[in-house]
C-alpha cells in the first residue's frame, strides 16, 4: 500500500462523526440541604409505613400483626396499671429528648444522652453511698444537683473537642456512652456493689429518704413535676428570650448568626451543659424513682430512644411530650405481647422502623428534580 493510500485511510475514521447515545437522561435528581421541613403529615405516614414494614415481619412470624398491635396498644392504654407504667416509661425519654432537642436547636449532633444519662444515675447514687444518713429535705436536693452537673460535665466533654479541636460530636458523644456504661458496670460490680445483695449486680437499696415520692399505690413519681417543669421552662426560654432567639438564628443559618456578632462557640459550650444536665436528671429520676438502686442495665435504652422523641416531634416542646407518651407506651406494651409469643423487642424493631421512616420522609421532602440543559 502506497504512503498516500496509507495517509488518506487513516484520516477516515477519525473524521466520521461520533454516535450520540440514544437515551439521554433528560432529569436529574438532587437533594437541597436548605429545603423546608417536610409537612407535619409526612410524620403520620411515616409512622404508618413503619407500622406496616414492621407488619410484615411479624406476619412472616406467624403471628396477626393487627392483633399483636392491640396486644401492645391495650397493654399500654387500656387499664390504669398500663397508663401509670407507660408514664413511668415516658418520664427519661422525655427528658432525654429535650436535652438533645436543645442540642438540636444548634445543629449540635448529640446523641450522648445515654451516658449522660448513666452519668447523672451514678453521681445521684454516688451521695446515697458517701452519705447515707441525709435527710430527705437535704438527700433529694443534693441527688438532684449531683445528677444536673454530673450530665452537664460529660455533655461539656463533647463540646470541647468540637468547639476548640473541630472534632465531630458524634463520634465523641457515641464513644463516651460506652465510657459511662463501663464505669457504672465497674462500680455496681465492684465498690458499690451490696454486700447483701446475693451477688447480685447493684448497690444497696435506696431508703425511704433518697428515693422519690410515688404518687398513691404506683410507680409514678415526682420525676414527672422535673420533667414537666424542664419541658415548661424550654418552651419559654425558646420563645421568649433572647437566649431562644439567639439559638434558633443559629439553627436557621449559623453563619448569618456569626456576622450579627453571636458568639457560636459559647452557645456550644453551653447549650451541651444543659443538654447534658437535663439527661443527667433522667438519670437521677430513674433510680430514685423507680429501681431505687443502681444497678446492671438500669437503662433499656433511653438515651438512644431519646433521639427518634425529639426527631418525631420535630424539637417541639408539645410534640415532645407527646412523642414520649407514645413511646413510652410503645416501650410499656412491648412487655405484654411476651404473653402472645413474641419478645419484648418487638418495640425497638418499631422504634427502629420509625426513625428510618422519619428520616427518609424528612429527606424524600429536599430531593429537587432539576431538568438537564
């Protein structure tokens, strides 16, 4: 073949004209952080889809899932022993979901109440172990002002490394729950533990002094005035003052926020104290109030459950005591369907399947369809 031939061969493929594809993708997707909140009825369906996914496996278990279901509601509901019991249950969820729903406020990521809640249990039985003899007047008080700070300590080691060290409070507030859980097993295994107790892991019981008033012959105690009290006191202090104001602009838009001269890093600070502390007050009514002991397990789970509260009801002093009451009968009426053959953990699988619900609804309202030029 001829150079010339070889030469005029080449240039023929390169100059053909390349094929466009025949499908062209006309739409895109894409999600828009700054979208609106989703509409208050993406929260009633994503309950309801939850309930049906959750359906399903129990079906596949071979049980009726509508009757499982009111197995749970009527354990929970349908008698005075049930109303008490879910009550008792709402109390730590309600005032761990407003500790993190203050966190919340400032798109501070806490998910630590777990062990600021174990925190505060330990340090308001830490005063019923070093100083047995106090009176009530003076014990109560003192377990309550132990458990706020104690909380409020462990909240402030999550803020620091986020606020000087930019570290993500989610991995610190995640690992210091595990920190908290070890120290109470050490202690209720180790130098608290009763000697009298059976080897039993736990302190010795609380007596009458150190231990909440119960409201008639039920386990609903005056843990309930704390957490009315904390849940009245949010709502003012979010709407009324300025502290409020100055919180949600930092939610809004925290840069907007820094150029009108709020200082971020001090509201951090603060706001984790807070949270931390009204955790910590979780604590301290659970074992004075209900176990009247410190002891292996005393949380099933409140500071985790805490976080799907305070997501349902969207950081709403309302919605929150409202969404605890729901979950704490959840919680309450996941105990009576163990008389039908199913485990009490049923409920966390529901709680489980509502968070997952709640977040993909709340993220299927910021997905934008924007058409390709």
């Amino acid at each position: 073949m001829s150079e010339q031939q070889t030469a005029g061969t080449i240039p023929i493929e390169n100059k053909m004209p390349k094929r466009e594809a025949s499908f062209r993708l006309h739409y895109r997707f894409e999600i828009d952080p700054a979208g609106p909140a989703s509409p208050w009825w993406v929260t009633i369906v994503s309950i309801v889809l939850a309930l049906v996914a959750c359906g399903i496996f129990i079906a596949l278990n071979g049980m009726n899932p509508f009757m499982v279901y009111a197995k749970m509601l009527k354990g929970a509901f349908d008698s005075s022993f049930g109303i008490t019991e879910t009550l008792v249950k709402a109390i730590p969820l309600l005032l761990c979901g407003l500790g993190v729903s203050i966190a919340y406020r400032i798109s501070v990521w806490n998910i630590g109440a777990e062990g600021q809640f174990l925190a505060g249990a330990m340090a308001a039985t830490a005063v019923t172990v070093y100083f047995p003899q106090l009176p009530m007047y003076i014990s109560i008080p003192s377990m309550v002002a132990a458990s706020i700070v104690a909380g409020g300590v462990w909240g402030l080691l999550t803020a620091i490394p986020r606020t000087y060290f930019q570290v993500n409070e989610l991995i610190t507030s995640l690992m210091l729950n595990y920190v908290a859980l070890l120290a109470l097993n050490y202690a209720v295994f180790g130098p608290w533990k009763d000697p009298k107790g059976f080897n039993f892991p736990g302190t010795p019981m609380f007596t009458a002094a150190q231990s909440l008033p119960a409201f008639g012959a039920t386990r609903l105690h005056f843990g309930i005035v704390f957490a009315i009290i904390a849940v009245l006191l949010y709502a003012f202090m979010i709407r009324y003052t300025r502290w409020g104001y100055e919180l949600r602009l930092i939610g809004a838009n925290a840069e907007a926020a820094r150029n009108a001269g709020i200082r971020i890093s001090r509201h951090v600070l603060v706001v984790m104290i807070i949270s931390g502390g009204v955790a910590g007050l979780a604590g301290m009514s659970e074992v004075s109030g209900v176990a009247h002991r410190l002891m292996y397990g005393i949380s099933p789970g409140y500071g985790y459950t805490a976080i799907i509260v305070a997501w349902l009801a969207k950081l709403n002093p309302a919605g929150l005591v409202i969404s605890s009451v729901l979950f704490g009968g959840l919680i309450a009426g996941g105990y009576s369907v163990q008389t039908i053959g199913l485990p009490s953990s049923t409920s966390s699988m529901i709680q489980g399947a509502i968070l997952f619900f709640l977040i993909a609804g709340g993220m299927a309202g910021k997905i934008r369809i924007r058409r390709n030029r």
